[in-house]
C-alpha cells in the first residue's frame, strides 16, 4: 500500500510521496509528513557492511514507496557517485569523546549535498511520472549553504530554473562567493538587504499566493523547493544516521541495540528532525542534542514550551543556524499533537500575528527525548581551539556549536558513557575567519582567500576543490533587492512581463 503524505495543516490534504517533492510545500501553507511511519528494516548485522549507496536505497525505498525499485537505483546511483572526495561518503571520525559524522565531502562542502545531490533526480523523476511538462522553478531561500547545494545539483538541468535569495550580510565570504560565481543557464542568485528568516518568510507567501501560482501555470511554470522544507530533502538525511551507526557497530564501539546520542547543529530544525524519524523507524538513539547559537528561540522553546521570534536577531560565525522562525519544527509539531491539523495550523497561525505560540504542557512533556542548549561566540571558538589541540582536528563552527552543546550536556546529565555521533555538517574552509581567528591571531586585515591558505598550513588537510576553483572565478550574480522586491525579482526573472506581451 502507497505511504501517503498529509499536510499539517489539513489532514485531507493527501499526495504520494512523489508527489510531495514536485510541489515543496503544501497548497495550505503547510508541510507534508508521512501518515504513518514506514517500517524499514534495520538489521545492522547486515548493514554495518553495506554502502552509504545500499543505506540509502533502503531508506528511500520504504518513505518514497510509490518510486520504483529501478528509479531508486537510479536516483541514488547519480547521486552518490565521484562528486564525493571520499569512498564512504559520510565518514565517522573518532575524536576525544565523542564521533563526528562527516557530512561535506560532497562538491559544496557542506551537508546540504547530501540530500541535494539527490534532490534533482528525485524531482525530475517525479515529473516523468505525472507526466508534467511545466518548467519546474526551484524557489529557495538559504542561510548559506542550502543555496549553493541547490545550486550545483539543478544547473543546467533540462526543464528546471532555480532561483537562490540569500541575506547579503549574513553569510561567510566563502559562502557568498561560492553562490555569486555559480555558472548554469537555469540559475539566478539574488542578494537581499534583510536576513534570512525575512528571505524564508517571503519566499512562503510566493508559494502561498494563488493569484502567482495561477499565472505561473498561464506561463506554463510551478514553483518547487529545494529547502528542507521539501520532504525530498528532508528523507535523505535520514540515511546518514542509520548510516552513523552502522558504522559505530562495524567499528566495534557499539554492539547491535545499544543506544547512542546525537548532536545536531540545528536552524531551520531540518537534520535534526531527520534524526528524529531515524529514531522513530528503529534507530536506538537516547537523546537528541539539539544545539543552537545565540539565535537560541529553540533551546527557549524545549526548556519552556513557548516558542517566541520577538527577540534580536544576531549575525554570528555560524550563519548557517542564524534563524529564529525553524520552518521544520511545524512537523514535529503536528506530530506532538497526535496529528492533529487544526491545532498545528492554529499555532502556526499565532505565530504569524503575535510572533510566539505556546504548546500545551502534555506535548512538552512528549520532548524528553530532546536536550536542547546553545553555545556563544567565545564557547564555540574555545571549542575549535580545543578540538585543534586535543586531536589536531579543526572544526567549523557549527560543528563545533554541536560539540560545545554535547559537553553541557554531559556536565548536566553526568551522560559521558553514550557514544554520541556529532553532526558535523560543513568544512572549516567555509568559515576561515572564524576558525583561524580561534586558532592564532588574526590582524583583522586578512581576506578570507588569505585565511584559507593559512588554514591548509595549519590544519595539514588539502585545500578542497570546492574553495580552491573559487580563486579568480568571476562573478555572475550581482542583484542586490529590497525584501519587498522579491517576487518583482522573481517575475522579472522569469520574463513575465515579456511573455505577457508575447501572448
């Protein structure tokens, strides 16, 4: 029988999976999660000696079931292939005290590759399958990585445009220039003089807006996401901890059954919550550490129930987790409601006008499974100074915002004997200023180009292809809009106008 995908905030709202990753988003505002939880079989006797490739065709198989076996195969195998610097894709190193689960070897170095490399495959599959011939235009706002993943994985990809907002001064150089210099016939980035949660609102209401959507289709367009917000990029991430763990048990550091934590840099609540329905399908994880930054509406919401955006917004060295509405934490909410629509859309309708909702004291209570803290500035450069001296091994700042946040809750808990797996989901040499900065002495007049050589001397890991293409790569994307301007930007892009008086 077809697992089918309901909204969460309208039950009746019911498509297959394949379905749900043309769209994005649900037609309702909301976002669509699985009636029920697949069984998958997790047999780690077995798995601890597979592929990441075989993992995640088990994974896929059972949340995407009405793809079949063939297009799974094939969606996996151009996936997962040479675009990887590593043979185990995703590769757990053993630190002192805890695991990092290596999530950016892929060609943006960045975690969002994992499911992003997936993604156009997944998508451009699906259209075969209804049978849709409309341009697909993938609609994305990004904190910084998420853009350029999208990016490199639908350039030039036959019947697909993609469109990148991304908050101008709230993402590393690195990252910046990384999207600006993004080649693709299909592909436009366009910088805005807000924040990322102001891009992410925005870019919401263009799905939402049916009067956009119906002239998209006059154009013979729909809108699709590449944010986590699309359960096309949410169910591959569920791969990497199953994945984590196998290769724990392989490894002999765990046996079969024995629980491991897992600490997860989190913003939009994406990875952390494919880590929660890794542990609904069967994965023995004790607790989920979610870890943020200064921006921490969501350690405030696990410690008090009250999830509140009226609060200052801070740009930090870990932008990508620079996020005070989590888009992804609407799932786990309906979920804490017993799937209940109309109390999720009502809480999410309270967000909108009061900025804050309150879940009731039953539904806190279904969150002991989550430790939540946050990490400041000076924790999460003593953390990359610690990590550098303690095993020679540099993490990026949101890694090390997961690894801070992991040792408070040991010293809260007295939990040191758990295996815990750290999500380590982007290369240091995204983030040069910050991670040399903890590391020695900066002038302040260094550029982030200059930094990553000395970062390569320091940290003896060869400079990624990723950074290194960047030197002297011109820029091709240099439209800076108001965020009032977005879908002006969006229909000027796409030749609206033009077609109109084509017609």
């Amino acid at each position: 029988m077809t697992l089918i995908y309901q909204s969460t905030r309208d039950k009746n709202n019911q498509v297959t999976a394949s379905q749900a990753i043309l769209q994005g988003l649900a037609t309702d505002g909301g976002l669509y999660v699985p009636s029920q939880i697949p069984s998958v079989a997790l047999d780690f006797g077995t798995l601890k000696n597979a592929t990441y490739q075989e993992v995640a065709t088990r994974v896929l198989s059972a949340f995407l079931d009405d793809y079949t076996k063939e297009e799974i195969a094939y969606c996996v195998e151009q996936a997962y292939d040479e675009k990887f610097d590593d043979a185990a894709i995703a590769p757990v190193v053993a630190l002192d005290g805890q695991y990092n689960l290596e999530l950016f070897h892929g060609n943006t170095i960045a975690f969002k590759d994992m499911a992003l490399s997936i993604l156009p495959y997944l998508m451009t599959t699906a259209a075969k399958k209804h049978g849709v011939d409309r341009e697909i235009v993938i609609l994305t706002a990004t904190s910084g990585d998420t853009g350029k993943a999208a990016m490199a994985g639908f350039a030039n990809v036959p019947g697909t445009k993609i469109i990148v907002f991304y908050p101008k001064d709230g993402v590393s150089k690195i990252q910046e220039r990384q999207m600006t210099t993004q080649v693709g016939d299909n592909v436009k980035v366009i910088a805005i003089d807000g924040n990322f949660d102001e891009a992410q609102t925005n870019v919401k209401a263009m799905f939402n807006d049916t009067s956009l959507r119906e002239e998209m289709f006059a154009h013979h367009k729909q809108f699709s996401s590449a944010n986590s917000m699309n359960i096309g990029r949410l169910v591959p991430q569920i791969t990497y901890y199953i994945y984590a763990y196998a290769q724990l048990v392989k490894k002999q550091v765990i046996k079969s059954g024995d629980k491991i934590n897992v600490s997860v840099p989190t913003g939009n609540f994406g990875n952390i919550l494919a880590a929660y329905y890794a542990k609904q399908i069967g994965l023995p994880i004790s607790k989920l550490i979610c870890a943020s930054n200064e921006n921490n509406v969501l350690t405030d919401f696990f410690h008090t129930g009250t999830y509140d955006k009226n609060r200052e917004f801070f740009v930090t060295s870990s932008p990508s987790m620079d996020i005070l509405v989590s888009s992804n934490l609407e799932r786990l909410i309906f979920h804490l409601t017993n799937d209940d629509d109309v109390k999720t859309a009502k809480l999410m309708q309270d967000l909108q006008t009061t900025g804050e909702y309150e879940i009731t004291p039953d539904m806190l209570a279904q969150l002991d499974g989550f430790y939540a803290d946050f990490a400041d500035e000076t924790e999460i450069s003593e953390r990359i100074l610690s990590a550098y001296e303690k095993d020679h091994y540099v993490e990026d700042p949101h890694t090390a915002v997961a690894s801070a946040v992991y040792q408070k809750y040991v010293a809260a808990t007295g939990d040191d004997k758990t295996p815990t797996v750290i999500a380590s989901t982007a290369s240091p040499y995204k983030f040069p200023k910050a991670v040399v900065g903890s590391l020695t002495e900066l002038t302040g007049q260094e550029d982030d180009f200059e930094l990553v050589e000395k970062l390569a001397d320091l940290s003896k890991v060869t400079l990624p292809k990723a950074v290194s293409d960047l030197f002297g790569a011109p820029v091709l994307h240099e439209t800076v809009v108001a965020c009032a301007d977005m879908q002006s930007a969006v229909e000027t892009y796409l030749e609206f106008d033009k077609d109109t008086k084509d017609l």
